[in-house]
C-alpha cells in the first residue's frame, strides 16, 4: 500500500520556489470531486487533497453529479470518468516502463535522444501531463524536472513518481506551476528544455484520439499558449529547445535548427544562441 504523507500532499501544491497557486496555472475543471470510501488511510489521503486541490470530497452515493473524479485507492491515485461507459481509470504507473524497460528504445541515436542533445544532462519537460515522456528521458539517464500547470495531472503525476522505486528514484521533480513563471527562476538555467503541446486536431477527418487524451483535453484545455511558452524557453534554455510535433502539423516556430523524425513525430530542435 502506499504510504501518503503531508509532505507528499504539500508537492503537489507547493513545490520549492512556486506560488501555492501559481498566477498562471490552469483552473480545476469544475465538474471534478475527490471520492473517499476505501479505507480509514485513503479516507484521510484523500480529504487532505480535496482540502489542497480545493475540490469537494465525496462518496460513491453523492458523486453522481461529478463528470469526474479523483479517487485516493490503497494502490495509487486515479482519474476517473464518471458515467456510463466509462475508460479505464488514467492514473501514472511507472511499473510499466520497468517491466518493458528491456524492450524500450533507450538508445542515444533514437530521434527523442538525439534531439536532446549529446551533452545535455539536465532536461526540463515544460508541458509534463502524465510524465511518459519526462520518465523515458529519465530512463535514459537525464536528470529530469517536470513542469505540469494543472493541478489535477501534477497530482496524479506527483503520486506516480512517489511509487516510481529505484529505477526513477532521484531522476524526476516535480513542480506544480506554469513553466513561463517556474524556468526563469531555475539556477542553474537546464540544458534542453522540451516542450510537448497538445496536438492540433488533423486538418483532415480521421479517427478520433484515445479516449485518456480526449479526456485530457476536456480536462485542461488546448495549448493556445504554445506560442509564447516556446518563446520564454528559448530565452531560459542553456543550449536548445525541443518541440514534440505530430508529422502532419507545421514547426511551432519556422526555420527550426534542425529536425528528428519518427514513425509519427516530429522533434524540431532550436538552437539557444550564447
């Protein structure tokens, strides 16, 4: 079972140099509630998250007017829709990248590595959501802080890297905050800093996205902001900006430095001028 402490609850919300409620941080949805109800432990867990997240704390048979719901089990933290038909709950498990960890593609030629850089050690992930990409790059040996402005995902990204062991022990942080108010701030300023937008919707009809990132989406929104956030990492960046770009869509910025490409990604690199 986990073991859920004030200090772990105080991470979400108050990482070391970041507002309790960073000024730019994207809003709770409102249709969200934490539910209680397992034990007298995620009972406890539980109402001090509500309490932190400002959310209302509910039970099974008064949730049924949440849209979703976030829910404190002996085993981790989980997203929950709540209707009929509903996905499979979203929660950060690192226990799959160590089970397929002899499977995945850690090498430092693969397009991810090689855009990061071959002296890069420190990385900043300035747009985390569910960590997959800040916990690969850690895996692969960079030292990672993850940057994540809503506080519903920092929380369930915060209670996975919790449960991370040894395999991530030490590699990420996690900040709850909004990367144009937190990267100026960093001293030392990170190597590479990577950048992952929400996608933009295919100009053309296609099928639609998984259900998690529709939820995602209707969670916190679309990146309008994309724009100006590449323009404040550049400026905070020692060496480059990496932008994660879907191969259909155009470069965030023109002209990047250079590109690396994979099966349905793109990774424009932008090079920090000294």
């Amino acid at each position: 079972m986990v073991a859920y402490d004030d200090q772990m609850m105080k991470s979400i919300c108050e990482a070391p140099g970041v507002r309790t409620e960073p000024r730019l941080a994207k809003p709770v949805c409102k249709g969200i509630a934490v539910m209680t109800g397992f034990d007298d432990s995620c009972d406890r867990t539980a109402a001090k998250l509500a309490g932190r997240l400002k959310l209302p704390l509910v039970t099974a048979d008064t949730a049924q007017s949440f849209s979703y719901l976030l829910v404190v089990t002996p085993k981790r933290l989980e997203l929950r829709e709540n209707r009929r038909g509903m996905t499979r709950p979203i929660c950060v498990d690192t226990t799959v990248f160590r089970r397929r960890r002899s499977t995945l593609n850690l090498s430092r030629r693969q397009p991810l590595a090689r855009a990061i850089g071959p002296h890069t050690n420190t990385v900043v992930d300035a747009t985390a959501g569910i960590g997959q990409d800040a916990f690969l790059l850690a895996l692969m040996g960079y030292r990672v802080t993850a940057i994540e402005r809503s506080a519903i995902i920092a929380a369930l990204l915060q209670d996975g890297v919790s449960r991370a062991g040894d395999s991530l022990a030490g590699r990420v942080d996690v900040i709850f905050g909004d990367t144009r108010e937190v990267l100026p701030s960093m001293r030392p300023a990170p190597d590479t800093v990577y950048l992952d937008p929400m996608f933009p919707p295919k100009r053309k009809r296609s099928a639609l996205a998984k259900k998690s990132v529709r939820t995602l989406r209707d969670l916190v929104g679309d990146d309008d902001d994309a724009v100006e956030l590449l323009a404040v990492c550049l400026r905070h960046a020692a060496n480059r900006v990496v932008v994660k770009r879907p191969s259909y869509a155009d470069p965030l910025k023109p002209a990047p430095s250079a590109n690396h490409r994979g099966k349905l990604v793109r990774y424009d690199v932008y090079f920090v001028k000294p």
